[in-house]
C-alpha cells in the first residue's frame, strides 16, 4: 500500500515532466530551421526584458538567498545564488554576447566530391532537446537557455533549489522575448518544482531527451552517470591545480596565485591544490602565502610548507582531492615537473590546471602531458570560462575525453549529419 500511495503521489509529477518532454520536443522541431536573424533577435529582446525586470528579479532573489542561508549554506555557496544590478547586467550582456555569435547551424563542416559525381557535406545540425541539471548560481539559467536557442535546441532546465525564484523570473523574461519574436517559447522550459523526484524523471525521459547535462557537485555527476541511458556531457567538480616552476617570475606568480584563488573562490576555475618547485619554495612561497593569507585564506599545507610558515594548517590525504568551492587552499611542495604533472593527473579532475613557469620547455612539457579539458601557461585558471573563450556564455565545463570537452558553448552543442547531392547516380 505504501508503494502505492508513493506512486500516486509521483503521477501528477511524472505528467507534468511528460508535458515538459513533448513541448520540447514540438519546440525543438520549430527551432531547428528557425533563422539565424530571428534567434539573434530574440535573444538581445531578452536581454531587454531581463534589464526591464531587474526590480522582479532581485526580488526573487532574495526570496532564494533567504533559502540558502536558511539551509545552512557556506558564504560561497550562499554568494553563488545571489544576484545583484550588476550580475543581472552582465546576465543581459552574455545574451547579447551569444546572439552576436555566428550561427552554428548549417554550418559546412567538411565538404568533398566523389569520383561518381556524389557531393557529400557535413553539416553541424542541432542537438535536438538537451536537459540541463545544475545547482545555485541564477546566470547559469539565462546562459543555458541562450546558448540552446542559438544552437537551434530546445531546453529542459531544472535548475538548483538556491536558485528556484531567479530562475523562475530570469525564464519568464526569455520565453517572452521568444514569443514575441516568432519562435516557440516552449524552446526554453523550468521544471517548476524544487522536487528532487523531478530529476529522476528527467533522467528516464530518453524518448523526449537527446542530451543531460549536469553542472554540480559529484554526487549530483554520479547520481545522472548511474541513472540514465541518455548521453551525458558530463561537468565534473573543478579540481583545479596551479603549479609555479622553479623559474617562474616571483612577481608573476604572487599575482597569478592570488587570482587564481581568491578573485571568487565559488566558481569552478578556482584554483583548489597550489603546487611549489622545491627550487623555487624558498624564494617564491612566502610572498605567496603572505597574500593569500592576508586575503582571508586559510592553507593547508603538507610538512615542507608548515616548515616555510608556521601559520599552514597540516594537510590530509582528503585536502588533494576536495574541490573547497571557499577561501581554503592545499599547498603542496613538489620535486620537479614530473611530480607536479604527476599530483595534477592523479588528483585532479581533469577540468582546468596551469603552469606559472618563464622556461618554455617546461611550459610545453606541463601543457602536453596534463590531462585536462583546459591547460594555461602563465595565466589564472579563473579564466576557465566560455565568456573568456569567446563563446559568450558556457553551459558548463565537460571534464570528459570525448567532445565536446571543456567550455560548452552554442557550437559545441551541435551534432552533424551528412548532405549527399547526386545527378541520377545509382549504385552498381
């Protein structure tokens, strides 16, 4: 009976995400061949309509900020929901941003003629409907639903639970800038609810669905692995390393560091693990730590960086691996390149990691043999960031090893199909 009641419960849910599903998919059909012109259109008419609403909007927000703290959420976290005149004006620009992009679809990829006279293309053609799953931060909402519309797919989004109000209002704004422009606002959905049960729907629509992506912690990545058949562009935790070689410019390296930590510890490209050539340690790490320390930010040292400085709390095991998403860094003194490489690729997770290093051979060294999406020489791994790419907004950062990896923007969000043109060819 108990079995029972539950599924009772789920029906008006499981209809509700069904009705979700098959909008969706009428809206990704329409918007597919929708032209370039009149998604561009649409997306600065939203941009417009987010600006317009900013009074609406804030006030949503703090609706969600209240929800964060009350749940007991870190600083950062509690940071990463909340929305501010200048968040929602760059919320407005990056839709600009990606309606100024060029349109990927019907792009000609490749393109070759056959001895038989045969003409055969391939053409990037949309993804189809693509389900975004993703915690706190609003603006993921307006860059999910921009870079979809511009990719000519429809959008599932189900945003985090610290973000419910934003997202709500921040959507309202877009699928009236989509009808209003001609185009199914249907292209661009919220789950309305903060059900967690929602998800696990989401994740058996394979009939509705051609795509998950999860943007989140690790639980949320293996929870979509484990429980769905619909392929995923997986956005991993953001493990991220900055290692300074023995011949990185102290000066350089103190502001890289500094940058790459502290500039917002909630985003994914902030660095976590800060790894020091035992050649350079001396010189270079107590000005580091001295900046950092002085910014708020608590280290975490293994034994050779407490000996440096006293005020280093003594490193774990679990400090490598642990994405802090706070002003907390693990510190790390290393032999040599080859352990710096080493740590990176057996402790990161494989999303964004740099070199601060004046030696090329070293700098190639570390960018050849690091196996992540987004490797850098001399510069923050905060710019791990579709924006910063040129992609004007990102809808995460894949960690896999098949494509689309690192930032996911409107490109990356297509697929391709072969165009075959012939004259009366038949096969013998």
């Amino acid at each position: 009976m108990k079995a029972e009641s539950m599924a009772a419960q789920e029906a008006p849910l499981k209809a509700a995400m069904e009705a979700i599903g098959l909008a969706a998919r009428r809206a990704a059909a329409l918007l597919a061949v929708a032209p370039a012109k009149k998604k561009s259109a649409a997306l600065r008419m939203a941009a417009d309509k987010i600006r317009a609403a900013s009074n609406a909007i804030l006030e949503a927000n703090a609706a969600d900020v209240a929800f964060a703290v009350e749940a007991g959420n870190s600083l950062a976290m509690v940071d990463r929901s909340r929305l501010d005149i200048k968040r929602i004006e760059a919320i407005a620009k990056g839709l600009e941003d990606v309606a100024a992009l060029p349109d990927p679809v019907g792009s000609i990829l490749q393109g070759w003629n056959r001895p038989n006279g045969l003409m055969i293309s391939r053409v990037a053609v949309p993804i189809g409907v693509i389900g975004i799953i993703y915690e706190a931060r609003p603006n993921v909402t307006a860059d999910a639903g921009a870079l979809c519309v511009k990719s000519g797919n429809a959008a599932i989004l189900r945003g985090g639970q610290e973000s419910f109000h934003s997202s709500q209002a921040i959507v309202a704004a877009i699928r009236a800038a989509l009808a209003a422009s001609g185009l199914p606002e249907d292209a661009v959905q919220l789950v309305p609810t903060r059900d967690r049960a929602a998800v696990g729907h989401m994740l058996a629509m394979h009939r509705h669905i051609d795509t998950i992506v999860p943007r989140g912690g690790k639980s949320l990545i293996e929870r979509v692995m484990k429980e769905t058949h619909i392929p995923v562009i997986a956005h991993l935790e953001g493990l991220c390393h900055t290692y300074i070689h023995e011949s990185a410019d102290i000066d350089m390296a103190r502001k890289i560091t500094m940058n790459a930590k502290m500039r917002r510890v909630s985003v994914c490209g902030a660095t976590e693990t800060l790894l020091v050539d035992r050649a350079a340690a001396p010189t270079h790490l107590p000005a580091i730590l001295d900046d950092l320390i002085a910014a708020g930010c608590e280290i975490r040292g293994d034994a050779d960086v407490q000996k440096i400085d006293r005020r280093a709390l003594a490193a774990t095991d679990a400090d490598w691996t642990t994405e802090y998403l706070d002003a907390i860094l693990a510190v790390k003194i290393v032999d040599g390149l080859d352990a710096a490489i080493d740590h990176v690729n057996a402790y990161g997770s494989h999303h964004t990691d740099a070199i601060v290093a004046g030696d090329p051979a070293a700098a190639e060294a570390f960018l050849s043999r690091v196996d992540s999406a987004i490797v850098l020489h001399n510069a923050s791994t905060q710019f791990a960031d579709g924006a910063e790419f040129g992609f004007g907004a990102e809808i995460g950062i894949s960690t896999g090893r098949l494509p689309p990896r690192g930032p996911v923007g409107a490109e990356q969000l297509t697929t391709y199909k072969y165009v075959v043109r012939g004259a009366g060819q038949t096969r013998p």
